[in-house]
C-alpha cells in the first residue's frame, strides 16, 4: 500500500519526513495540505489529521504518524535504514533530532516565514534580528561538529542527518550561507549527491511561485 505523506513544498519539516521516505526507497506519495490557504487550522485536519494542525502528516494504512522524527524513526523501523547500527547510535540519532526539532529545524522555519512569508509590512525586524543570532549560534554548533566527519552519527546517512538539513536547503533568505559554513556546505552536498536525493520544490507540492 502507498504511504501517503501530507505535506507542501514550503515546509522543511515535511521534506525531512519526504526525503527519508524517498531515500528509503518506501512507496509513498505527497498529499498536498493548503498551509497557506488556513488547511491546519481547520477544523477537519484537526480532528482528522493532526490535533497539534502541523505538517507533516504520514498515513500508512490504519497507522496516522505526525512529527517528522517520529515518521523518520517509523520509516528506519521498516526499512532498518537510517536509524544507528546500535543503541549508542540510536541515542546519539535521538539527540540530534531533539536538538534540531528545537534550535535548528524550528528557528530556520520560523525566520523564513517571518522574512518571506509574511506580507513585508508585517514583519517584526526585531524579532527576526533576535532570530538570525539564535540560527547562527545554531549553524556555529552544527559546523563544529561536521569538522572532520561525513555524517552527523556513524560512517553513513541517518535521521540526524535528514532531520538537520530540513531547511537548509531552502533558497529563500533566513540568515544561512552555506559558503560561511565550510562543514556543513560539504555535508549538504555529500548528503545530496545521494541516489534519490531532490530539493525540497522537486520533492512535495506546492511552492512560492503558486503565489506570485
Ligand atoms: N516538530 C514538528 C514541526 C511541524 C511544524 O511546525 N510544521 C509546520 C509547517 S513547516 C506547521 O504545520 N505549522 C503550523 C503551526 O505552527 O500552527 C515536526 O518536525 O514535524
């Protein structure tokens, strides 16, 4: 049965549940959910898709999964990809998924939506300012860590990786250039040199442009 991902193009939390399901090699497909029309505040997704009104949404038969790391981790459950080779590396997985659902995935999402997405009279230059030196202190933790390794855990691709890139490779401005960032551009082009690797736009509906 095809898995069916609920998600849309703009929304690097859906592309790190789409890219895993992807290089995974699963069967699955996008459903696109109309963000920007109000689709998670209605009360039907609510009630039917996901209480918390977020993307992304993964169905697979009677199994309803939200949270990209909890799909990730669904999608190593049946696969045995992705997911560490032992407890040491699940828990070291665990921890990067964590600290990027906190200090890098949320803050890239929300600096990009503040920047881009909000109509320009409406965006809080404050707050953005704040924003952009938590991402940088951010994209510093990441690059140190990339110094010298491949991957985030292990010799190989696995949910730290496809969770931390969520956003990073995005084209709109949110405070990230990969050439200030020598470890993770490497990694970003190491990790997209993958068979089946697509941006973000190739890989779910719906983008910008259907706005313009
Ligand atoms: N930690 C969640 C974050 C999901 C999330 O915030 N998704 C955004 C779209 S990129 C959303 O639907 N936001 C709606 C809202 O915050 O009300 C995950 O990784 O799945």
């Amino acid at each position: 049965m095809t898995i069916k991902l609920h998600c849309f193009g703009e929304s690097g939390h859906s592309y790190k549940a789409a890219l895993a399901l992807e290089l995974s090699g699963l069967d699955w497909e996008p459903v696109k959910v109309d963000f920007f029309g109000g689709q998670g505040r209605s009360p039907e997704f609510r009630n039917d898709l996901n209480i918390m009104g977020e993307a992304p949404v993964m169905i697979d038969g009677d199994v309803r999964l939200t949270q990209s790391g909890v799909i990730q981790d669904y999608i190593s459950e049946k696969t045995g990809k992705f997911g560490g080779r032992d407890a040491a590396e699940r828990r070291e997985i665990l921890r990067w998924v964590l600290w990027d659902n906190h200090k890098l995935s949320s803050q890239a999402g929300m600096t990009r939506f503040l920047m881009n997405f909000l109509p320009e009279d409406k965006r809080p230059a404050d707050v953005i300012g704040f924003m952009l030196g938590r991402l940088k202190a951010a994209y510093a933790v990441l690059d140190a860590h990339l110094a010298g390794r491949d991957w985030i855990v292990g010799d190989g691709v696995t949910n730290a990786d496809l969770t931390c890139c969520g956003y990073l490779y995005y084209p709109e401005p949110f405070g990230f250039d990969r050439s200030a960032w020598p470890n993770i551009d490497a990694w970003l082009t190491r990790l997209s040199e993958q068979p089946g690797w697509k941006a973000p736009y190739d890989l779910m509906p719906g983008s910008p442009a259907d706005r313009a």
